[in-house]
C-alpha cells in the first residue's frame, strides 16, 4: 500500500517588466523581488524624464510614457535623496545635481555640513495596464565627509545610512537588507500577494 500522498500547492512565479536604463537598479530589484516569486524582466527603454522636485508626479509621468511603449503592466521608479542642509532638495532632481556635482565635490558641500543628514527615498509607479499604484521605501542616514567605497553606482558611495559606519557602497549586497529600495519594491510585493498575482 503506497503512501498517502500529501497535495502539494504550487507557487506562481510572476513575471514584471521594470523599465530602466539602469543595470544595478535592475540587479538589486531582480535579487529582493526573487523572494517573493516575482521575475523581473528589465526593459531598456529611454524615456524623457520630467524634471521636477515632485518625485511622485516625476514617477507618474514616467509610468505613462513607458506603458505607451510597452502596453503591458509594468513598474518604473526613482530614487532621490532628501537633504536636510537645502530643505528637502533635490528630491526629483537628485540625478542632476549628482551628475553636475559628482562624489568629492558632493561630499564636500553636503557631507561636511553643520547637519549632513538626508532621507534616500524611492517611489515605485506600477499598472496593470488598468490602475496606477504608488510605493515608496525611505531610509534616513548621512552623507559622508569624503567618498568611500565603489563608485559606479551613483551616490552610494556618499550614504550612510543611520546606525551603519560604512556607506552603501561599501556594504555591497548587505545594502539590499535595509535599503529604501527594498523597502519600496517589499511593499509593492506585499500587494501583489494581497491582489492574488503571486
């Protein structure tokens, strides 16, 4: 007499496009949204960013223009710091202050500041072609005095998150465990799992 075989329940494995143009936003979303049985599948489209402090209308905006090209439930996001020195700049506009600024010269105007702390925030604009849904993930830190760690990743190598002494860079993968990125994409998971998709 065989043995009474218990039913076994099988995950679904979601698969999501994230249009980026970024490979380690791409690698980061792709290791943290595996745990959840999700798949992404990076689009490379190139999309004009609307340049606005407005992090959530600059999402928004770019949620629109990739699903005219893709037609097909998808994420975008941005990533912004927060800076307590300039009242809350530049939020949308990070990119292009660090692009004009790069790492010392960053460091150097925020990092040694009287107060260098700062919120790095995301904000996730997803579709199901349907609705548009937005989740965000915030960590609080500080910019450092000088860069320190790799620095092909934008401004990791200048946060430091509170209760940490090494920047984001400097933690590699570690960074994946409490980054406001994970926090983001954790809630948009969450939801996906409520709604039934995973």
């Amino acid at each position: 007499m065989s043995p009474c075989r218990q039913p076994t329940q099988k995950m679904t494995t979601l698969e999501i496009r994230f249009v980026t143009g970024n490979k380690y936003k791409a690698a980061e979303a792709m290791q943290i949204l595996s745990a959840a049985s999700i798949n992404v599948l990076k689009l490379d489209i190139k999309l004009e960013e609307l340049q606005t402090e407005n992090t959530e209308l600059l999402v928004k905006d770019k949620k629109l223009k990739a699903f005219r090209h893709v037609g097909r439930p998808l994420f975008v996001e941005h990533t912004g710091l927060y800076l307590s020195h300039l009242n809350g700049l530049p939020g949308g506009l990070t990119e292009i202050f660090w692009n004009r600024l790069k790492a010392d010269r960053f460091s150097e105007l925020f990092g040694q500041t009287d107060d260098p702390s700062v919120t790095a925030m995301t904000v996730i604009g997803y579709t199901d072609g349907m609705k548009f849904y937005v989740f965000s993930g915030s960590i609080k830190g500080r910019i450092s005095a000088s860069p320190s760690g790799p620095r092909d990743f934008q401004w990791d190598c200048v946060f430091i998150p509170d209760g940490q002494t090494r920047t984001f860079a400097e933690m590699g993968d570690e960074k994946n465990q409490l980054s406001m990125r994970r926090r983001a994409l954790d809630n948009m998971a969450s939801f996906l799992s409520q709604q039934g998709r995973v």
